[in-house]
C-alpha cells in the first residue's frame, strides 16, 4: 500500500520513478478565504447554479478563495522537475475564473470531472490526467484532502499523500521532496 502517513515514509523507495504530480485543487493548492460556513455553502450552491453569471463567479472566487501560499511559492521549483497536473471534481465552468485569479495554468493542465463525464475517486479520471500530462499513473504522486482516494489511487500504483490540512499535508510533501533531493528553500 502507497499511501503516505507519517508513520510510513520510507516506503517510498522507487522516487526514481516519480516524474508527476497530481494535485487536488481545493484543500491543496487553494483554501478557503471566508470563515463562514453558511456563506461558503450559498457561494458553493450559486456556483454550481446554471443562472450564475461570469461576473458572479469571479466574485466568488476572487473573495472566497485564496493560494495555499507556501504551496505556490515552491511550483517553479516543482514545475522545473515535474509535470504536474489539477485533477477536480468542480463546475466546469468556473476553470476559466479560476485560470485568471490563481494562474494556475503557468504552472500545470487542469482535468474537471464534469468536462470528462467521470469524479473522483473513479480511477478513469487519473489515468485521464496522466495521459494528459504523458505519464504512467505509477509515475506520480497524488495529494488531495479527501481520505477515501487511497484504494483508488492504489489500484493504479499512484502514492498518496493525504492532505489532513494544508500544512500537514504540506510538511509530509516537503519530507518526499527531500527524499527526492529536490531543494525548496
């Protein structure tokens, strides 16, 4: 099993072979900016609306989400090493907004389940990143803050780190890209 916990590290002994990385979108690399509860839910509900307008997706994006900075700071250093890739199961069309506030695309592709018919945890979707990036699923490590991603993920051969928070999950990618002799500081 290739799940990473922190009592596990070491069994990530073939980082010859990982050459990508599959990122979850929210809980990863994004976080939410709005403490509110209900508010984050009205926001959530309006962009999943097919009334919602391109000026009221902006909006939400703009003021409801914000970069897991210490993530961001590292993706040039990353994107030196690694193909990497966004795998979410989000509305399809909030990609575009989420292009303009976060420039993600200067760094990696974007898979959206609903413009390939298939969520997460289906495998199909990975295997649908990882041909979009060239990559054996066996080639990459997969983060995402949802815990019931592993047994699909292990079905493909991917590692798996789980995103319990963003800087836990953070302190245990820094720990594989030491591993790895990739230097981010």
């Amino acid at each position: 099993m290739d799940i990473l916990t922190e009592e596990n590290l070491s069994i990530f002994e073939r980082y010859d072979l990982i050459k990508g990385i599959l990122f979850d979108w929210h809980g990863v690399l994004i976080e939410d900016a709005i403490e509110d509860v209900e508010i984050k839910k009205i926001n959530y509900i309006k962009l999943l609306s097919e009334n919602v307008t391109e000026s009221e997706i902006d909006e939400i994006i703009s003021l409801g989400y914000k970069k897991f900075e210490p993530l961001w700071n590292i993706l040039p250093t990353l994107s030196e090493n690694f193909k990497m890739i966004i795998v979410n199961n989000g509305p399809e069309k909030t990609i575009d907004s989420w292009d303009k506030y976060f420039g993600y695309s200067k760094y990696m592709a974007f898979v959206n389940s609903e413009r390939e018919g298939i969520e997460k945890p289906d495998p199909r979707i990975y295997e649908i990143a990882c041909n979009k990036i060239g990559l054996e699923t066996n080639e990459v490590i997969y983060m995402d803050d949802c815990c019931g991603f592993p047994e699909e993920t292990e079905k493909l051969n991917m590692r798996f780190i789980h995103w319990d928070s963003t800087e836990s999950g953070f302190t245990k990618f820094k720990k594989v890209l030491e591993e790895l002799n990739i230097l981010i500081d």
